[in-house]
C-alpha cells in the first residue's frame, strides 16, 4: 500500500472509477449506487409531479444528471422529514430551467440537507454540475442513512420495554438508534439462549454466528442453526444471505461484508432488519416464503394473461385498422360511383333527346318514302308494264334509294350507339380473343352474303329479259319486304328504347341500393367505432390491472433490490475497516507485548537494584580509603568533566526524549507502513545504542581516573586477553552486520512478494470485473438480437397479413372484371347479331378500335405482369426476413457459447484467486515467522553487545593499568583533548544524522500524514456532523476513554524513559563493582613489573 503512488479510496471499480484532480483516484462500487437509486425510488414512487422521471434506472448512470436542476433531491429531503425545504421556492420547471436556476435549487437542497445532519463540506451546486460522483454518492448515502436511523428511532417506541432494557429512570427518546439496534439484537440472542454479546457491529458479527442466532429466534422457518457447522465463514454468511433472499430481506450487505466487518453496512443492514420486523408503515410487512412463492405464480399467470390480453387488443387494433382503411376505400369508391353515375344519367338524357329527335325524323322520312312507292306503284297499275328501260331506271333510283337508306343508317342513331358500346367494350380487358373470333366468323358470313346477293343479281337480271311483269312484282314485293324490314327495324328501336327505359329504372334501383349499402356501411362503422370504444374501455381497465401488478411486483422487487444495494455498500465498507481494525489489532497486541515486557523488565531491575545497592555499600568503604589520597589531586579534573558530563546527559536525554516521542507520533501516523517503521526503529535503536557507549565510556574515564595509582601494573595475560577479544568482537560484528545484510534482503523480498500478490490480487480482479461487463454486455446484446426477431417475425406476420388482404381484393376485383366484362361481351354479342345483318361497312372500324382494344389488353397485362414481379418480390423479401431469422438465431446460440465461454473464464479466474489469497496467507505466516526470528535475533544482539561492553571495559582497564601515574596524567590531559574532538565530532555526526533522519522522517510523516488526514477528512466528514447531534453521549464517553488511553501511554512512556535510565544506571553500578573486584584480585595476584618493559609494553599498543 505504501508503495503506491497515488491514494486509492477503498476498493478499484472497473464500471465505476473515474479520475479527480492532484492525482487522487475517486472510486465507487456499482452495487453501492444500484443500491442509493433503488431507495430513492422507493421514496418518490408516490410523488405525481416526479411521475415521467421516477422510477430511475438503477443499472445505468442517468441519477447523476438527473440531479443536476435539484428538483428530485429537493423531494427527496422532504420525502426524508417534510418541510425542510419550501417548495414555493424551488423552480419546478423540469424543461425551461437554465443553469442559474438550477444552481439556485441545489443550494436550497444542500441547505436542507445540512439543517437534516448531513455532511456537506466541500460540497456544492458545482459538483453536481460537473457530475462528481463520489461527492454525489455521499450525500445520496447520508441521506438513505438518516432515513432508516429516523425509522428506527421512530418505531423503537412501539417495542416493548424488556425487549431494550431499559431502566426505571431510562427512556426510549434518551436512546440513540445504534443503542436501540444493540440492545434489540442482544435481547434476542438472550431469547436463543446465546451467551454471545454485541457491542458493535463490525468485529462482533464477523462469524455470521450472531445473525443466524438472531434470525433462527426471528424466522426459525428459514434459518436454522445447523449452519454454524460450517466452517468457513465466507460459505456460511453466503448460505445464510441465501436464506434471508428467500424471505426478501437481503439488503444492505454481502459475505464478504461480514467476514470483513464491515460496521457501516451492517448498521444499515440492521436498521432495515429492525424496521422489517416492527412493520414500519413507510415499508411493507414481512411475508413469509409461501405466501411470496404463491404471489409470485399468480403474478406471473396475470402477467400471462395481461400479455394475451395485450395480443388480442393488438390484433383487434390492427383489424379495426384495416378495416377502416376497407371502408375508407369504400366510401372513396361509393363517391366515385355517384360522380359517375351522376355524369351517365346527364349523358343519357342528352342521348335519350337526341334519339327521340332522329327517331322522329326517319319516322317521317320512311312514311314519306312508303307513300311515294305506293303512289309509284299506283301509277304503274293505271299506266301498264313499264318497258326495259324504264325498269333499268327503277331498279337504278332504287339502288340510289338503298344506298341513302344505307348513307342515312350509317349516321342514325343506332350507329352512334354502336360506336358508344363499342367504345365501353375497349375498355374491357378480357375475351377479347372470343370477340376476334366472332369478327371472323362475322366477316365470313358477309362474304357469304355478298357472294350471295350477287348470284341473286345476276339471276335477276336474266329473269328480267324474259318477262318484265314477273320481274316487276318481284321488285315490288321487294319492296314490300324492305318496307317490312323497315317496320320492324323501327319495332326494334321501340325495343331499345323500352330497354333503355328499363335501364334508367335498373340504375335508379341501383342508386337506391347504394344509398341501402351506405347506410347499412354506416351502421357497421357506428357498431364498429361502440365496439373500439368498449375495447378502448377493456383495454384501458386491464392496463390499470397491470399497473396495479406492476406497482405490487415493483413493491416486492424493491425490497430485493435494497438488499443488494445494501449488500454492495456493505462490501464496499468491509474493503475499508479490514485495513483499519487489523491494524488497530496489532497495534493493540503490541502494546500488551510491551506492558508485559517492561512489566517483568521492572521486577527484575528492582532486584538487581537492590543486589548492586548492598554490594556499593561495602564496596564504597573501602573505596573511601583508597581514594583519600588521589582526591586532593583530581578533584578539579573530576569536577570539570562532571560538568560536561551533565550537560551532555542532559542534552542526550532531551534528545532522547524528543526521538521517542516523534517515534510515537510517526508509529500513529503511519500505521501502514510497517516495513519503514521498523527499519527506522532499527536506526534509533542503533543511535540510543552508540549514546549509550559514549556515556559509559565517560564514565569509564572517571572511573579509571580516580583508580588510576592502583592500576599501574598490568599483565601481558591481559593485554593478550584484550586482542582476543577484539578479534572476537570484530568476528561477532561481522556476524551480526551479515546477518543484517540477510534480514534486510528477505526483508525486501517479502516485500516484493507482498507488492506481486497484491498486484496480481489487483490484475485478477479487474479482470473479473472486465469478464463481468463483457458478460453483461453479451447479454444485452442478445436480448437486443432477441428483440430485433421478435420484431422481425412480427413484421413478417404483419405483411404476410397485407399480402392476403391484397390478394384477397386482387381476387374479387377480377371477379367483379369478369362478371362485368361477360355482361357487356353479352350485350355487344347481341347488338352485332342484330347490327351485322345491316352493317357491313362498319367491320373496319371495328378492327381499327379492336386495334386499340389489343393496345389497352397489352397495357393491362403488362400492368398485372408487374404486379406478379411485386408479389414475387415480396416473397423474396420475407425469405430474406426469414434467413436474417435464422441469422440472428445463429448469433443468438453463438453468444451464447461465448457468455458460457467468459463464465468458464471467470470460473478459473475466481480459482486463480483463492490461489492467490492462499499465496498471501502463506506470505503473511512467513513473514510472522520473519518477524519471530527477527526478535530473536534482536536478542541475541544485544547480548552480543553487552559481551561487547564488558570487554572494551577490560581492554581498557589493562591499557592504562600499564602506564605510570606521570606519564597516565599526561596522557590523560591528551586523551582528554582527543577525547573531546572525538566527541564533539561523534557528537556532530550524530546530530547531522538525527537532523538528516528527522528531516526524512518529517517529509515521510508529513506525506503520510497528509495522505491519511485527507483519507480521514473524506471519509470522517461525512458522519462528523451525524454524530454530533445524535451520538454526544457516545463522543463523551470515547473522549474519556481516549483520555484515558492517552494518560496511561503518557505514563507508559515516563516509566519507559525512567527504566531505560535505571537500566543504564544499573549496568553503570554492576560494571563498576565487578572493576572493582577485579583490580582486587589482580593487586593481590600479580606482582609489579618493571618500569621499562610497561613502558615497551605501551609504545606496542600505542603502535
């Protein structure tokens, strides 16, 4: 942690992260937000103005722009405790507000907030602007928390009074609500007949044993004691979070919160438990499983049948739809039809009197032509047979006579009316082949006719050169035919125009039976608009069914998507106090350690104390006697040097003091970095070590000083004994720095694996996380693929539905073509058998206008040709459909493979991390056995050091034994000096090295402390102010705990400055003692040496 460059905040979030300003990374885990929104849901359900912005999709980003303009936060503090903000002066305008606006909104909700307890340090209407979300999030959390705390004060009136425990003089509105949720939980595991205890709500509930005691006495259905075999703690909080999903009151918390003890989520979790279980009126009761199991499957045979329902309003919908298009098309076709038959019955009047008119002109035409033959035939009778010539000229005025009868005929009426029919039958498409066919056969016969007439001429005209008479009434009968055929020509055009009377009747039958089928088209519009309109009814009535189901279903959901909220922020909250409660622990066990220690360290002092005491009594008798006469003479230099000695004690034991108590700020300030602490421990320890040396090498010199006339003689033994000792003590110092060098370097090397696991710990997790986004993303894409199909078989349905509809009109249109065109082939048959017998000329136009009919024919099936080639394509489209179907099928099962393929993945990966916290724990048990050995081997060293002291002690000893008292003096005044530039010189050395390591323990404790002041100040900030006013009793009872900490570590240190100086001062005495002893012993035993080899004997140890 210490390694790392930049200050994380709890833990890393792949989905959620994002960068703040000065290289301060700002996370927040995705659950604890799923959580937040899902709350404020539930709070403003209800709010109708808030209807088409709540609910907010908890799983996307969308709450932090939607609290920008303050309106949903501004209703969720008076949703929290109404009437904290004047809604009369909050702009509700969701549309039209400008920043200014929204500004002015947000200050009015920050101001609310605070006035409510909340933290808003460093906090304003700016943050939710630029969308900062750890801030938002914060103030989100503190909000949700003083909602549930409020609950939880509110309803610990309705619980009894043995359940809280309280006294005669306590009461319910003198309890805060975390007291409140601790005695409610302590009561029931009473009730179990649980001996467990809660004080807090971290490390008292890591083992899951007190929530499954409290919610075997609560819910014994759903829970029952027999997990607590499990040893595991994280599977058996997870098995128990199972349970608790089944009743919906997972919320607020996962495993791995409460293995890790995390307190905030789990006060939170409790809370909500508390209100659950008291039946909060804000929240709904609990249900029990079955019920829950029971109103699940009747939730989903409503939602079956509101979806059928659905279908069919759908499919009655689109219907109706086609069928007001039918009759639309309908009514446009009955308005052409009356346009039109409004235009034929204009045309027919205008033809009816035009035939009238023509037919009274050839009526008085034929009448004056039958006179004039009757006169014809009257004067032949009177005058006799006429001769050849005469008849030659008959028969030529009758031939001009036919052919004005034929010139007349061509342009009467029934020409015109030929023409006309002959016009609408061209407009006709079908058996046009049937029509040529009868042309042909019609030409034949007038072929027939001509050959026959000729024949018939020929004949006549050899009749007429045998007898004129014969011939004569032949002509005139004839003639008689002809007048006769006349008269029933003009019988026929009665005929037609009593049929075309009775037409004019048929057509206003018709008109009357349009007017029927309009009115009765009418009636079915009105039933079908009452029928839309009940299923308009229908329709809205099991919409307001399905709200109601969706409200009920949203209700229950809510309360599964709090407790995975809650358990989210639980998990985040765990990441956070783990650090600190294992920290806070060694620390703790640490301090015991070294009460016990100096504890046992005083007892056996005191001893030793008393020991060296008795001994300097007797020893001090005879030193008296000894030192009578050396006092005179260095009672000065004694005097001199005990001042300097004092004042560098003094000046050590300041600087001694000032060390410790910066070692004891710094170890609380840099309670996570414990590799650079102990290193830096090891340089003090050193330093005290080295001061240590200097003062018992001072108080060697005054020592030897006042022993120095009964040390003038010394052995070679001695000196011998002093060189294998310093060859021991280089040996051992050799030893002990290469043992150093070695525990430095594992040292290292832990901490590189330390840094490895944990950076590995890291890369897993991310990309766990990653795996897990890729997974969510595979899976909306297929529910995206799975839509796009539904929508696209739903097409296909629609227009495969169209295509039967317009096949369906294609069929009755031809219908109604042939049935048209059969009739008017029929009437043109008709009118050419009777027109053909007299109108042979009018074949050529006939096959000009059939010409044309062929054109329009061709036209027309051209046009039903395309159709076909649209149809076709059509076809061709739906089969695309269908294959792009079966395509995203195809992609469907391939995201699927691959979802199954990342699961897999992160199978593996979830194995790679329990490798991985295995590796960990085996690195954490190698470095406990590290620092075991470490402690050992501290031991051991300072053994090795206090062997060391005894035998510079000697060597000293047995180098100024040598010397005599003249020549000790003046060495004495040299070593004095010397002895002092060293001094002064070791004295500066140490000193520019307690500089250069205060200066580095400075910038390193100013840096840490910076970085954990703005930890703390984040995090502290927050719930500061909720504390205030709701936890004062608790403040001041920690504030007198704290004190009382603080007083003990005071006195701790004093004892621990003091004994480390009775130390020194019994060390001093026991060394003092055994010289003491020792110059005895070598003055009884050995005998003095000559004065020359002493001084060869110096001269070799001076070289």
């Amino acid at each position: 942690m210490s390694g790392m460059g930049t200050l994380t905040s709890r833990k890393l979030v792949s989905m959620g992260s994002f960068k703040g300003e000065s290289n301060i990374v700002h996370t927040y885990h995705d659950e604890e937000k799923q959580s937040l929104v899902e709350h404020v849901n539930f709070l403003l359900k209800e709010d109708k103005l808030l209807k088409s912005r709540i609910p907010i999709d908890p799983k996307s980003d969308i709450i932090f722009g939607s609290l920008k303009d303050g309106i949903i936060l501004c209703k969720l503090i008076n949703s929290i405790k109404p009437g904290t903000i004047n809604e009369s002066s909050v702009k509700m305008n969701m549309v039209k507000l400008n920043i200014f606006e929204m500004n002015v909104n947000l200050e009015a909700c920050l101001r609310g907030a605070k006035s409510i307890g909340c933290s808003i340090i460093n906090i304003g209407p700016v943050d939710f602007q630029e969308g900062k979300r750890h801030l938002i999030l914060s103030i989100l959390w503190q909000l949700v928390k003083i909602d549930l705390l409020n609950k939880v004060s509110k309803l610990a009136s309705r619980v009894k009074a043995e359940i809280l425990d309280l006294t005669e003089s306590e009461k319910v509105d003198d309890l805060v609500a975390d007291e409140i949720l601790i005695r409610w939980v302590n009561h029931h595991l009473h009730e179990a007949g649980s001996d467990r205890k809660v004080s807090n709500f971290s490390t008292d509930i890591k083992d899951c044993e007190v929530y499954i005691t409290l919610f075997n006495q609560l819910v014994p259905e759903t829970v029952s004691m027999d997990l607590l075999q499990e040893q595991d703690l994280l599977k058996r909080s997870s098995t128990f979070l199972e349970c608790l999903d089944r009743i919906q009151c997972k919320k607020f918390i996962t495993a791995s919160d409460i293995v890790n003890a995390n307190g905030r989520l789990n006060i939170a979790f409790i809370a909500y438990i508390f209100n659950r279980f008291n039946q909060a009126r804000e929240e709904e009761p609990v249900v029990p499983s079955e019920i829950i199991k029971i109103a699940n499957e009747k939730i989903a045979i409503n939602t079956q049948e509101i979806k059928s329902l659905e279908e069919q309003i759908d499919r009655y919908q689109e219907k109706h739809l086609e069928k007001l298009k039918v009759v639309e098309e309908i009514q446009q076709k009955l308005q052409e039809t009356k346009q039109e038959t409004k235009e034929l019955e204009i045309q027919f009047q205008e033809k009816l009197v035009v035939y009238e008119t023509k037919l009274d002109t050839q009526r008085t035409e034929y009448q004056s032509q039958i006179e004039q033959l009757e006169q014809q035939l009257l004067a032949i009778q009177e005058t006799g047979l006429p001769s050849e010539e005469e008849l030659n000229e008959l028969i030529a005025q009758e031939q001009l006579e036919i052919k004005l009868i034929q010139e007349s005929m061509e342009s009467s009426s029934i020409v015109v009316e030929f023409n006309e029919i002959e016009k609408q039958s061209q407009e006709n498409q079908i058996q046009i082949q049937q029509l040529k066919n009868v042309q042909e056969q019609y030409q034949q016969e007038i072929e027939q006719l001509k050959s026959q007439l000729e024949q018939e001429k020929d004949s006549t005209i050899q009749q007429l050169g045998g007898t004129q008479l014969v011939e004569t009434k032949k002509k005139l009968e004839q003639v008689k035919q002809q007048a006769s055929e006349i008269q029933s020509q003009i019988t026929q055009l009665k005929t037609d125009e009593k049929v075309l009377s009775n037409t004019l009747d048929e057509t206003k039958e018709d008109r009357k039976r349009i007017s029927l089928a309009k009115k009765k088209i009418q009636d079915q519009l009105t039933r079908a608009k009452e029928n839309t309109e009940k299923m308009v009814k229908t329709k809205v009535e099991t919409q307001r069914n399905i709200d109601k189901t969706t409200r009920q279903v949203k209700d229950l959901q809510g309360d599964i998507d709090r407790l995975h909220n809650d358990k989210i922020y639980i998990q985040q909250q765990t990441s956070v106090l783990r650090v600190e409660t294992i920290e806070a622990e060694e620390q703790l066990e640490e301090i015991k350690v070294e009460k016990k220690r100096l504890l046992v360290k005083k007892s056996e002092k005191q001893q030793d104390l008393l020991e060296v005491e008795m001994e300097l009594d007797a020893v001090l008798v005879e030193k008296d006697i000894l030192v009578q006469d050396t006092k005179a003479k260095h009672r000065e230099t004694i005097f001199n040097m005990k001042r300097k000695y004092e004042m560098e004690k003094k000046e050590i034991k300041q600087e001694t003091t000032e060390i410790s108590e910066k070692l004891i700020v710094t170890a609380n300030q840099l309670l996570k970095q414990e590799y650079e602490t102990e290193s830096e421990k090891r340089h003090l320890e050193l330093l005290q070590l080295k001061n240590r040396d200097t003062a018992r090498d001072i108080h060697f010199e005054t020592i030897e000083k006042q022993v120095l006339e009964k040390e003038t003689e010394k052995t070679v033994k001695e000196s011998e004994k002093t060189s294998q000792l310093l060859a021991q003590e280089k040996k051992i110092n050799q030893l002990l720095e290469e043992k150093n060098v070695q525990l430095y370097k594992e040292k290292s090397l832990l901490r590189q694996e330390n840094n490895q696991a944990a950076n590995e710990a890291f890369v897993i997790n991310r990309e766990n996380r990653e795996i897990e986004q890729k997974v969510e993303s595979i899976n909306i894409e297929t529910d995206q693929n799975l839509m796009m199909a539904q929508k696209i078989e739903l097409l296909t349905i629609e227009t495969e539905a169209e295509n039967e509809i317009k096949k369906a009109e294609l069929k009755d249109e031809k219908r109604r073509l042939k049935k048209t065109i059969s009739s008017m082939v029929e009437q043109e048959k008709e009118l050419l058998g009777k027109i053909e017998s007299e109108m042979g000329q009018d074949l050529i136009r006939l096959k000009a206008q059939h010409d044309l009919l062929k054109q329009d024919i061709q036209e027309k099936m051209l046009a039903s040709e395309d159709l076909e080639l649209k149809q076709q394509r059509f076809n061709d489209r739906i089969s695309k459909n269908d294959k792009e179907i079966d395509s995203v099928k195809a992609k469907i099962e391939r995201r699927e493979k691959e979802t199954k393929k990342a699961k897999d993945e992160k199978m593996k990966l979830e194995t790679l991390l329990s490798q991985a916290k295995g590796k960990i724990e085996d690195i954490k048990k190698a470095k406990d056995q590290f620092n075991k050995e470490v402690e050992v081997t501290s031991t051991k060293s300072k053994l090795l050091a206090d062997n060391l002291s005894q035998a510079s002690k000697t060597k000293k000893t047995a180098e100024q034994s040598k010397k005599e008292l003249e020549d000790k003096l003046a060495q004495l005044a040299s070593l004095k000096l010397d002895s002092e530039q060293s001094h002064k010189k070791k004295i500066e050395e140490m000193e520019a090295k307690r500089q250069q390591e205060r200066e580095k323990l400075k910038s390193s404790s100013e840096k840490d402390h910076n970085r954990l002041r703005e930890k703390l100040e984040k995090e502290f900030k927050e719930q500061e102010e909720d504390f205030i006013k709701k936890k004062q009793s608790q403040i001041n009872r920690t504030a007198e705990s704290i004190s009382k900490l603080k007083k003990e570590g005071e006195r701790i240190d004093q004892k621990i400055v003091s004994d480390k100086e009775e130390y020194q001062l019994q060390l001093e005495r026991k060394k003092r003692k055994e010289d003491r002893e020792k110059l005895k012993q070598q003055s009884q035993q050995q005998q003095p040496l000559d004065d020359g080899a002493s001084k060869q004997q110096d001269i070799d140890i001076v070289e």
